[in-house]
C-alpha cells in the first residue's frame, strides 16, 4: 500500500473512533523515519487506548501490521510505527504540551480524497 493510502486508512480510522483533531502530517521531505504522521487525540485513557487499538485493527483488517508500539500502558501517548507512516495518539492534555503539529510546522498537510476508496 502507498504510505498516502495507509494513511489516510489510518486517518479514517481515528476518526472512527471520535479522535478529536485528527491530522496527516505529510513529513516526507523533513525526516527519513516516515513519510506520514498522523495525528489525534483523546479525552482519557479508555479513548486513546481506543482509538489506537481501532486504528491497528483497522490496518490489519487490510493486510499492514504494526511494526512497533511504544505508551500503550500508561496511553498518555501511543505512538503505532507502520513504517511509512507513524500514528500518535495523545490524550488532550498530552497533545497540547508536545504540539507536534508546531514541532512539525514546516510538513505539508497532504489533500485526502476522503470520498474515494482506498487502493491496496
């Protein structure tokens, strides 16, 4: 699957999952540890543990296996390595001290075609 398609699969299935704010970070031309970061956040640990479960299952669901998992226990921040593509998951309070987004403020934020499927 091209690290686009995967995620914007993983952008959807965040947003699934009521994560709020979700954002592709396209920061292929910045770093060579992904092309794409996605991005989201949840209101405790029960939601972010549960939008990072539904995004791995969702890619699973379409042949991609997570290739690392880091927070998953205290899931203040769950980072999901898909190679590619990195997904952070943040609780609120989390995302908005770390704000990777003006960490990252030079990444592009990549047009989705959200209305057409997605090619594997």
């Amino acid at each position: 699957m091209e690290p686009k398609a995967l995620a914007r699969l993983a952008f959807e299935a965040a947003v699934e999952k009521k994560g709020h704010d979700a954002v592709v970070l396209d920061v292929s031309d910045l770093t060579t540890v992904a092309d794409y970061f996605v991005i989201a956040g949840g209101s405790s640990k029960a939601h972010v543990q549960a939008i990072a479960d539904h995004v791995a299952d969702k890619l699973e669901q379409n042949g991609l296996r997570v290739h690392h998992i880091e927070g998953k226990g205290p899931a203040k921040w769950i980072l999901l390595d898909f190679g590619s593509v990195v997904v952070h998951v943040f609780n609120d309070d989390e995302r908005a001290f770390y704000n990777l987004e003006r960490l990252w403020g030079e990444a592009r934020l990549p047009a989705l075609d959200l209305a057409a499927p997605v090619t594997l």
